[in-house]
C-alpha cells in the first residue's frame, strides 16, 4: 500500500484556496481527509489546516470538515488581523480596534508597545486557536502531521511530528501552541517563546523561512515511513497544494524596483526567496517521482491580494472564487487523485 501524503503551504488567508480543493476531495470521495492520507505537513495557515483536519471529536472521527476547519478565516479573520481605523474610536471595542491599528504603525520602528516589531497582537490568533484546537495535544492527530517552524536561538528548523510526540515530556505540546508557532510570520506576529525538546525558550517564528511550500518535508517524510514499512521510495504519493501566485499583472519594471524603500525592498526580497524555495521544490519533485506527484497552484487576478492578511470581504470572495475556479479547471485530475487516495 503506497505512502499518501498530503502537503499545505503557507500564505496567511490565501488558506482559502487550499480549502476549496480539499472540500472537492472529501465531496469526490466521500471520506474525510484524515481517510485519504497517511502524512500531513503544513507550513504556516497549511500547519493550521492539518492540525485542523486531524484534530479528533469526542468518539474519535475527525472533528472538522475541510469545510468547517476553513471557516477559521471568516469567523475570526478580522480578530487576527484588525482592520486600520482613521477615526477617533468611540467605543471599547473601538477603542481596542484604533489601539491595535496604531500598534501596527509603530511596529515598522520597532517600538510597538504591545508586541515589540509585530504588526499585530498575538491575542486574537491564540484565542481563535484556543476555540478550534481546545487543550488537544500534537500525540492525539488522527494522521501523522509534520508541522514546520524555525527556532531563532537555535538558529535551526524545528519539524513537530506527531509521532514523535509523547505524553511523559515536553516534545508533545498543545495543538494550539503547534499552530501559533509554524504561524508567526515575522513582522506580522511576535515569535512565540516555548520549552519544546530539551530546549528552554526558542523563540519559534513561522515555518515559512525555510519552507513556506513544505512538499519536500513531506516526501521525506513519506519516503521514511515507507522504508520503515519495507516499501520502495517510488510507493510514495505526494499531493501539493498551494495558496496562489502573484499574477503577471503584478510584475514590476526595472524603475519601480529600484525606486522602493529599504523596508518595502526587504518585503519584496523575502517574498521573492519564499516563492523561489516553492517553485524550486515544485520542479525537483516534479523530475523526482513524476506521476506520483500532485501539484495544484493557480495564479491570483487582479481581485484578489496577495497580502497574506486581507481578510475583507471582497478579498475572501475572490480567494474562494480562485479555489473554486482551480477544482474546475482541474476537476478530471481531482476526480482520478480522489479514487486513488480512497483506494488505498
């Protein structure tokens, strides 16, 4: 029986895309996700997904559908990441929406008094991962799940693997903490300080500095388990699922480039290496196992952002459109990729 492993890339509520596909498998099939794969691996909003889907109910079944794990974007979008407000507030609630605004100002200096050089407050995401994941523990997923994250005092990628987690230390931590870790995208969220593996307060960031498509993490970890079982490396399959392109309509001319400021020209050169590192492993897989490997990418319009933190409205209407427009442009594939994943 062939190694199925399914991998989720990172990009903040672009999450979105990957949902849709997700949903069309479990429609096609009808079986739930954590019955089509053996390996999870996620990377950043694809750690949340995985984690999500393997998260257990009560009776032990999955306790989310693609479709309900992925209305964490709807539900609590604008909790994670507030929208800017120009007037004077004029409630509480105001008052607390205006605070984190000007909050996210001051962190382009690095004087942000809540949270240091972040953008936003941990609060609203840990809260919303409090409510989805409750006190479930990494040991407790249904499927094996690898979920990335990079440790910036040991200067080392950190991978949390369920099966390696176990009760009696510290390497089997809160899903939650797992979610918040492989998600705290630099300048967006503060690193998260954690005990984890023998080592005392790692500052966690998102997994995305190393691997924001984590599919190579994934067919290493298909390729070991598969050894472990005596099975050949070609018994592994791997599906790949991204969270959008920035369309050529968004492609930048020499004067524009070089006319950016210092801290612009940084976002763009770190996004640059993110989308690099995806589309390399994207082609390295592709050569490696052919046929057993399942890439699904689709290029953003003009309707929706690439920002990894617009959760408006309209943006999410376009995400939703784009995943859409994806499982029918691909629909035949989804169809085959479906009967062979409940097959197994």
């Amino acid at each position: 029986m062939p190694i199925r492993v399914l991998t989720i890339e990172g990009g903040g509520v672009r999450g979105i895309i990957p949902t849709r596909l997700l949903i069309a498998l479990e429609s096609l099939s009808g079986r739930p996700i954590v019955d089509l794969f053996d390996v999870m691996v996620g990377t950043s909003t694809g750690g949340m997904l995985a984690l999500g889907l393997a998260t257990p109910d009560e009776a032990g079944g999955p306790r989310y559908t693609a479709r309900t794990v992925g209305d964490i974007y709807t539900a609590y979008g604008y909790e994670i990441f507030p929208r800017p407000v120009s007037a004077l507030p004029r409630s509480l609630a105001d008052a607390r929406e205006w605070w984190a605004s000007a909050s996210s100002n001051a962190a382009i200096f690095g004087f942000n008094p809540e949270v240091g050089n972040a953008r936003y407050s941990p609060e609203g995401i840990e809260q919303a991962f409090a409510l989805y994941f409750g006190d479930t523990r990494l040991s407790e997923a249904l499927v094996d799940v690898v979920i990335t994250s990079y440790d910036l005092q040991t200067k080392s990628p950190v991978l949390f693997r369920s099966r390696d987690a176990r009760p009696d230390g510290d390497i089997d931590p809160l899903m939650r903490d797992v979610a918040r870790a492989t998600s705290a995208a630099p300048t967006y969220f503060p690193p998260l300080q954690m005990d984890w593996d023998g080592v005392k307060n790692r500052l966690l960031v998102d997994g995305g500095v190393f691997a924001k498509n984590p599919a190579m993490v994934g067919y290493i970890e298909g390729v070991t388990r598969a050894r472990e079982n005596g099975l050949a490396d070609t018994d592994v399959k791997v599906v790949s699922l991204g969270t959008g392109i920035p369309g050529r309509s968004t492609s930048l001319t020499y004067k524009e480039f070089v006319s950016r400021s210092w801290l612009k020209l940084a976002e763009d050169v770190f996004r640059a290496a993110e989308d690099g590192q995806a589309a390399l492993h994207d082609e390295v897989l592709s050569t490696l196992i052919g046929s057993q490997y399942w890439r699904f990418q689709i290029d953003l319009t003009d309707a929706a952002s690439y920002a990894m933190d617009d959760v408006s409205e309209e943006n999410v209407d376009a995400l939703k459109h784009l995943g859409d427009q994806l499982v029918g442009e691909r629909l035949n594939d989804l169809k085959r990729l479906a009967e062979r994943l409940a097959s197994n």
